[in-house]
C-alpha cells in the first residue's frame, strides 16, 4: 500500500533552476511500485483484471478527455513523456531527459524505439504535432485540455499566420526525428511536473486523417491497447489487451482489462463481494461502516489527491454582487462538515481546509479566509439574512449531481442542513448518468448548483486551482473569472523555488476564499478493495490502482 504521507519528490524535482528530468525517485522505492523501479519483467499471468468505471463521456483522444472515466482508460492506452509512480514522483518514460537552462526553454530528447500500436514511431514531432492540434481554436470543442498548453509560446494568440498549412504555437520546433524544443511565454518550473498528464501525450499520424474515427478506436503507444473498436461496448464495458510493443519499464503482469461501466457503485460493490471483479476503486457509501470489516486486509482506506466541492454557475444571478457573495458565505457555513464525514461517510472524508489535497506538498489548514469553511448556522442565517436585505432570495437552491456515482446520500445531506439552516427550500437535482451530467455542464446548458470533484492530474498545488478556477481554463465549469487569482497563479508557475511558487498558489486560494466560485466540501479518501484471486495491488497517489502491476491466478 501507498504510504500515508506527503508527495514530495516531483515537486521538488521540478521546481529546480537548472533541471535534467532523468527519472526522479521516491525515497524507498520499494514501498511503492516494485515494477516501476526495478525494470521491466515478463509478464506472469495472462489472466484478464477485471475493474469498474465509468463510460468516457468524451471521445478517447488525450486531449479531449478530463473525467476520470475516460481517464482510467486514456491512461491505460497512452505513454507520455514522463509518468508518475505510486507516491507521485516523476519518471522518464519516453523521454530520455529533459533539459533546461532557465525554466523557460526546454529540450526534450526521447528514447528511440518506441513505436505507435499501428507500428509506426513515436517521434519528435508526434508530441508536437499532438499539442498543437489541442491548441488550435478549431478544435476547442473537442480538445477540452487546451489550457495545459497556455504556458507555451504562442499559445495566447495561436499563430495562423495566412499561407501556414498548419498552424502551430511558435513556442514549439522539432529538431530531429528524436527531439524537440519547448519555449514558453514565461518561466515556469513546474512544466516538467506537468508532462506525464495526458493532454500531453503523443499522437499517431492516422489520427490527424480522422480525429473522429480515431476518438472510437484509439491507436495509443501505452502498456495496453484497444485490439478493435469492438472491443468498446458503450455504456456496458471496455477490454483492453496488453501492448506487446510497449517499450517502457512498467510491464504488464497480467493479461489485460476487463473494465465495466457500472450503473452504481452498490452493484460494484456487490460483485466484488461475490468473487466477480477483481478489484473496484470506489466504495458505495450503503457499505462505509462494514468494507474494512467485509474485506479484512484487502480493503483500501487511504488519503489520496481528490477534493470535492459544489460550483455556484456565474449564470445563476442570484449570486451576483453583494448579496451574491453573502449567499456564497452563507451556504458553506450551513453546512455540517464534521457530522456528514463522521456519520455518512465513515472516516473516508476529511472535512476541507482549503481548495486542494493534504497529500500534496504546500497544502496549508490555515489559509486566510479559510474560516468561512466552519459549520456556524447562527452566522449563516444572519449572512443570508443580510442578502435578502439587498436582493430578496427567490426560487429553490437546487445541487445537481449523478446518480449513478454514489452522491445522493451526501447532497440530501447537505441540502437539509442547508434547508434547515437558513430556512429556504432546497433540494438535489440527480442525473440518472455521469455523462448525461457532464453534458449539460459542458454546454452551459445546467442552471442548479452542481456537484464538483478534481482528481489531480500531477503532484501540485497549481493543478487543484490553474485547470479549474483561471479564467477559460478547460474545466473551470462555472466559468470564474479573476484577475487578482490568473495573476497569481501565473507568479507561482514562473517561480524557480518551492518556497515561492507556494507562497503564490496559497494566495490565489485567499482570492478563491473572498470569491468562492465553489464551496469546499471534503477531501477524499481512496476506498476501495480487491478479490481472493488477485494480488500486488497498490493505489497511488490520486486514488487509481497500478494495474500493470496487479497479478492473477490463472
């Protein structure tokens, strides 16, 4: 298991003057990924893992998905530039290193032999051309991770000079079949960090001949792959087989994935306990107070880089100006945070302190405006009281959510406490799917409050605020907007030292504090477990098992 502490090693990596990316480690290897550190093996089982998830509400392209459910198989398909190991420290993967001299320009030299599961090569310019591609306004619709590219030159005002066949950001230039430069608009040390996230993943030709084909039938250069379009069963399930041609170190030990779409994680729960599926990364809250019992040591219960929270959309006017932010302050001190982790949850929540993880290094308890987090009902009701003095409430507070992930016990909590707090009609809104939910929230199309949940993509600070609150950045949902808050977040990722660079991100979160665009809830804990027929399990940081590393009796 993953031990309980701080991720440290990546961002202190990263966030050096003069950085070799040459393949960073975690101080005791041997407690986390054994595979991962100690080189490629042949795999020992052939036997399929069988996992639960969700069905990708985004086409399979790097680039276009930002859910975990999409995400988990991404991740499974695609090798980047660097990953990340069990404890978040980062290593080159097809990379050979990473070179730079003063946090702004980067030289990238990757290994030679990796191939594309279509047999071609992954090359320089399969990681430009890719990026590239995510960052053009034509593909904005799809390509909903274009902001991890804005750091790069030319990405603000993407050059489409007249006569360019393909435009591309200036901040990018292939040098040969093996490397390639990355400049950016500003210093930022924290890039390296970020390159094992999948909006940074390289891209076959075939798919810039048919992007939409290629969403259904990913041809991918990771540890598994999708023999055939076939093998995706929407709505029902996804078997990936094993990539025989991977050429990194984090050999598969089995034989693949078996991954369904379960409509409920109670249903997941149930198959678990009955022998069939192998291992689940979510815990129905139905089963908080007896999994550790039911599962003895195969149960998981550690902290992990999730945070949850609900988003106020800027369209709902009722949130505006003044009273808006009384309203704001109001909701988060109506809400009983010790009692719904406690009791609802079990101890697999944590109440939140901040806009981040206590898993990740520079998080702090003691963030000015943090305050407004604590449950005070006689407050609430005075703030409210306040606002309605300025603007008169009118309508039901609704909190939108999903039904098939396990969130209406939590969101009828908090909806009572907010009802019986401040004495207005309140009430959940369920979507019977995830991606029903996400494609209302997508297309601007949900006027409720809506549930809001961030699984860190890289072990920073800057991941939990940049991607969801700096103005037009892909998964700012409510669609937030700051000056004060951008340009701190842009101090932080120029910083060349940790101190610094930390020192900026806990002041964008005081803005986010004087604003709250979303209201924190909790931070998460991984729960989940595993069958009698599997072993080698291991979690990682962010909450998602290693599965290569997971073997099987045949």
């Amino acid at each position: 298991m993953k031990k309980n502490k701080a991720i440290l090693g990546g961002v202190a990596a990263a966030l050096s003057a003069s950085l070799v990316l040459a393949g960073c480690s975690s101080e005791d290897p041997a407690e986390t990924s054994s595979s991962a550190t100690e080189g490629a093996t042949e795999a020992t089982s052939t036997a399929v893992i069988t996992t639960n998830g969700s069905e990708p509400a985004n086409p399979l392209i790097p680039v276009a998905t930002n859910e975990t459910g999409g995400g988990k198989i991404i991740d499974a398909l695609f090798a980047g530039l660097v990953y990340y190991d069990g404890d978040g420290a980062a290593h080159n993967e097809v990379a050979e290193s990473i070179e730079t001299e003063d946090s702004q320009t980067f030289t990238i030299t990757l290994k030679d032999g990796w191939t594309f599961t279509d047999g071609t090569p992954v090359q320089a310019h399969n990681f430009v051309d890719a990026w590239n591609w995510g960052a053009d306004p034509a593909n904005a619709a799809t390509a909903l991770n274009s902001y991890f590219f804005e750091p790069i030159e030319g990405f603000d005002g993407y050059n489409t000079d007249e006569g360019a066949s393909n435009p591309a950001m200036s901040g990018l230039e292939v040098i040969d079949d093996l490397t390639f430069s990355v400049t950016l608009a500003a210093p930022n040390a924290e890039f390296p960090l970020a390159l094992g996230y999948s909006a940074f993943y390289p891209l076959p030709d075939s798919f810039f001949e048919d992007p939409e084909a290629f969403g259904k039938a990913p041809v991918g250069n990771g540890i598994y792959t999708l023999a055939s379009a076939d093998d995706w069963q929407h709505d029902v399930q996804i078997e990936l087989g094993v990539n025989d041609t991977y050429a990194g170190e984090r050999t598969a030990q089995n034989g693949g994935l078996l991954i369904t779409f379960y409509s409920t994680q109670d249903a997941a729960y149930a198959d678990l306990l009955a022998g069939n599926v192998d291992v689940i990364d979510g815990i129905p809250d139905s089963a908080f107070a007896t999994f550790e019992a039911d599962l003895g040591d195969r149960a998981v219960n550690q902290p992990a880089a999730i945070f949850q929270s609900f988003t106020i959309p800027a369209s709902d006017t009722r949130f505006e100006g003044e009273a808006g932010l009384l309203r704001r302050q109001a909701l988060s001190m109506a809400i009983n945070r010790d009692e719904i982790t406690d009791v609802l949850f079990e101890g697999t929540r944590t109440p939140a302190s901040d806009f981040t993880s206590p898993v990740i290094d520079g998080w702090s308890d003691s963030l000015e405006g943090s305050e407004v987090l604590a449950y005070d009902p006689e407050a609430a009701a005075e703030l409210w009281a306040e606002a309605d003095a300025i603007e008169p409430w009118t309508g039901t507070f609704e909190l939108a959510y999903n039904a098939d992930g396990g969130h209406q016990a939590w969101v009828d909590a908090v909806v009572n406490s907010i009802k019986n707090t401040l004495g207005i009609d309140a009430a959940g809104l369920p979507y019977a799917t995830f991606a029903e939910f996400r494609t209302d929230i997508t297309d601007r199309n949900i006027t409720a409050s809506f549930r809001t949940g961030w699984q860190a993509d890289y072990p920073s600070l800057e991941n939990f605020l940049g991607p969801l609150y700096y103005t037009g950045a892909g998964s700012n949902d409510g669609d937030y907007s700051s000056e004060a808050f951008d340009s701190l977040i842009d101090e932080g990722k120029s910083a060349t030292d940790t101190a610094a660079a930390t020192e900026a991100f806990q002041e964008a979160q005081e803005v986010l504090f004087q604003d709250l665009p979303a209201i924190p809830l909790w931070y998460s804990n991984v729960t989940g477990g595993y069958s009698e027929s599997v072993s080698n399990v291991v979690f990682d940081w962010h909450s998602v098992p290693l599965f290569y590393e997971i073997t099987k009796a045949e």
